[in-house]
C-alpha cells in the first residue's frame, strides 16, 4: 500500500484493473515519491500489442477513482523478479528514481 494525498492505494487493485487491458501482459504498481501528493502511483508494464501511456491512464481513470490512477507510466520489456517468481517492487522504485 502507499499513500498519495492522504488516501490508501492498494496496488493490487490497480493492477487487477491494468490485468483487464487487452494489449497488457503484466503490470506492478509501486508508490514513489511526488512532492505534492508525498507518494504516487508508478505502473511498470509489460505489452503484447503497442499502447501508449495515455491510453493506459485513460483506461485506469475509466474504471478507478481520481487518485487510485497512476501519476506514472513506464513500459518495459520484463519486470525484476526473485527466484521465486514474485515481482522485486524495490527495483522498480530504484529505478524510478534513477531516471
């Protein structure tokens, strides 16, 4: 969970709405530092077809309420997992803040 503006942001349910996009293959969700908001939503995707990030926020805005929908969109070719197949959510914060 993170928290954007004082609201409780469950990741997986924004995944599990993501999971619902036809062109989505996976998606993760992690909260990352916004200097208004003091966290924020960042989705990491992986596509099978081309999508652009306003299609996948609209697609979120649709079904999601106003601060639940990710402030963030990156597309990538495979998400960090452990040996056991679980998504290394920390990675994905670390890289966000690298660029």
């Amino acid at each position: 969970m993170y928290i954007t503006g004082g609201e409780n942001v469950y990741p997986a349910e924004v995944e599990s709405v993501l999971a619902t996009h036809p062109a989505i293959v996976e998606a993760a969700v992690v909260g990352v530092p916004d200097p208004r908001w003091g966290e924020a939503g960042c989705v990491y995707v992986v596509t099978r077809a081309p999508v652009d990030e306003a299609e996948i926020v609209a697609h979120c805005r649709a079904q999601l309420a106003h601060y639940k929908v990710p402030r963030h969109v990156r597309i990538t070719d495979v998400l960090p997992r452990t040996g056991s197949g679980k998504v290394k959510k920390d990675e994905l914060r670390s890289a966000f803040r690298e660029n």
